[in-house]
C-alpha cells in the first residue's frame, strides 16, 4: 500500500513539474539553428516561418547558421543542447541522409532529435548554364552517355539532399558525373552560372528567379508531378527513368528530452502559422506545397527515409 502510495506521488510529482515547466515556456528568445548557408532553400524557408512563430509564442526566435556536414554539424548541436524547448533546429531531408554518410557522427536523428513542426516540400529542379548547348534533358543525357565522366555537378555538400536528388538522377540515367561539393547554395549557383559546373539540382525556390531572368536552363524537376510554376519542364518519369523522383521536404525538431507539453505547444503555434493565408501564399511563391503532419508522423517519415538513403549511397557508391 505504502510502495503503491509512493509510485504515484511520484508521478504526480514529475507531471505536475513537467506541466508547470511547460506553462511556463516561453518566458525568453529562442535560439534556432539552421544547419545550412544564409541563402540557400533551407535557409529562407524556415526564416520566414520563424518570424511569424515569433510573434505566436510572444518571444524572439534568433537564428543562426551553423553549416558544415551536409547539415549534420548543426544537427548535432541542436541534438545536444539543453531539452528545454529553447533550441529548436530547422533541417530539411538531409537529415534523414546524415547516418549513411556520417555513420561516425555524434547524434542520430532518429534517437536524439523530436519532430515538431513540418513546414512543407518542395522539388529540386535541375538547372544548367546556358553555355552548354543542351536544350532538353534527352540531349544532356545523350551527351554524358556519350561521353563518360565528362560532367560535373554541385551540391551543397556531401549527403545534402540536393546531393541525393542528383545521384538518384544519375543513377536511373545511366550517367557518370564528377560530385563537386561546396558549403553553400550561393557559390553553387554562381559557379553554374560562370559555366564552371555542368549541372546543378537546385530547390525550387532558389531556381525559379534564376530560370525566369534567363540566367540558367531548367531541364527537369525532380518530383514524380510537374512544378506549376514551370509547366514546360518534364518530370523523370516522362522521360522514362524509374525511381529517379524525389522532393525536399522542411521541417523543425527539438532535442529529444524536450518536454512533450513544449513540443506540443510549439507544433500547434507552427501549424497556427501555416494555415494563414498569407503565409500559404509566401510559401507558395516559393514553390513549397503545404504537407500536414503530426510530429509522430514525421518521426515514422525520418526513419522510413534513412532505411532508404542507406541503401541508395551504397547504390552511388558514395564513401562514408
């Protein structure tokens, strides 16, 4: 009876705190690392769903780019940080690509990381410079088939997910490339545009002014349905290669310890923000589409898709 009583005064005990701790939150700024470059996709889409968070939840929300390791530096920083619901990180597919790649880094997504809020996905689109005589993806394929190793393509480092997108490309093509990594979307894009790479998977977001002001040629998207905003521009599957569609997806996390009555507070301040009209429409501009989720659900997602990449960079033959 005495043991019984103490069990539950106990648990009483650790909710009461818990919620008390909760109720409480948040009484100062928010520190939100985005483990990527200023200006890249991952970058501009989770700044402009923290502004609106901001004044949701009363305090500022400060950020601060952390890039390196596709992502996972950042990550992992954010996985170690104190579980008090004031360090949240903004990560986008590659953190389900980070194990494969980084098999010796200090945090594991699926363990030490708690989904909070999906922002939305978006599809790579794969651009070129206008330089390159290849007017149409059948031509660039037909070219670096026939030319083995002759093409180059960026990404914003190795495991990244527009790193991922162009190796599923490559590999349902049947082409060689050269995988030039570099730390941020800006010098990718500038490199392409000098004409120095061949081949870029860019986010939407960042492609759309750069196709539109005619400095770059689109030749696909990288999802299973045509892009909107660029109607001519077919998907793999039109052109017949299997398995080659992917998108990129947003999202925010906590460290994993975070109390559940925090994480639950911050993913319905965060989807309070994503179904304002206006926010829809800013997003939409930049080629997110809306992708309801309940933080349980992006966990499932996280795991599905790491067993995947697992098996698509031995595929590549991409080295750890």
């Amino acid at each position: 009876m005495y043991k019984s009583l103490r069990v539950i005064c106990v648990l009483t005990s650790f909710f009461t705190a818990t919620t008390a701790h909760a109720e409480g939150w948040p009484s100062r700024l928010i520190k939100a690392t985005i483990p990527f470059g200023a200006g890249s996709a991952a970058d501009v889409v989770p700044r402009l769903v923290f502004e609106r968070l901001a004044a949701e939840l009363g305090q500022p929300i400060v950020i601060e780019n952390r890039a390196g390791a596709g992502g996972a530096l950042g990550s992992a920083l954010v996985a170690k940080a104190e579980p008090d619901g004031y360090s949240i990180l903004a990560q986008s597919s590659a953190l389900a690509i980070a194990p494969a790649i980084f098999p010796s880094a200090t945090f594991d997504a699926t363990r030490d990381l708690a989904s909070v809020l999906m922002i939305g996905s978006s599809a790579n689109v794969m651009i070129v410079p206008n330089v390159r005589p290849w007017k149409t993806i059948q031509d660039f394929i037909a070219d670096a088939r026939a030319k083995p190793g002759s093409i180059s393509f960026g990404s914003v480092g190795i495991g990244s997910a527009v790193h991922i997108s162009t190796e599923k490309f490559r590999i349902a093509a049947g082409i060689e490339a050269t995988h030039v990594p570099y730390r941020a979307g800006p010098e990718v894009i500038a490199d392409i545009i000098g004409g120095r790479i061949d081949l870029y998977f860019c986010p939407l977001s960042t492609a759309l002014p750069l196709i539109r002001d005619g400095q770059v040629r689109a030749l696909v998207v990288s999802t299973a349905k045509r892009v909107a905003d660029l109607p001519d521009v077919p998907t793999p599957v039109e052109i017949g290669l299997k398995d080659a569609d992917s998108a990129i997806w947003f999202g925010v996390f906590a460290p994993a310890k975070t109390p559940p009555d925090i994480v639950e507070r911050l993913h319905a301040a965060g989807a309070k923000v994503l179904t304002d009209p206006a926010m829809q429409a800013n997003l939409s501009k930049l080629g997110i589409e809306p992708m309801p989720m309940k933080p349980a659900d992006m966990d499932e997602l996280v795991k599905r898709e790491t067993a995947a990449n697992l098996e698509l960079i031995k595929a590549a033959g991409i080295k750890p």
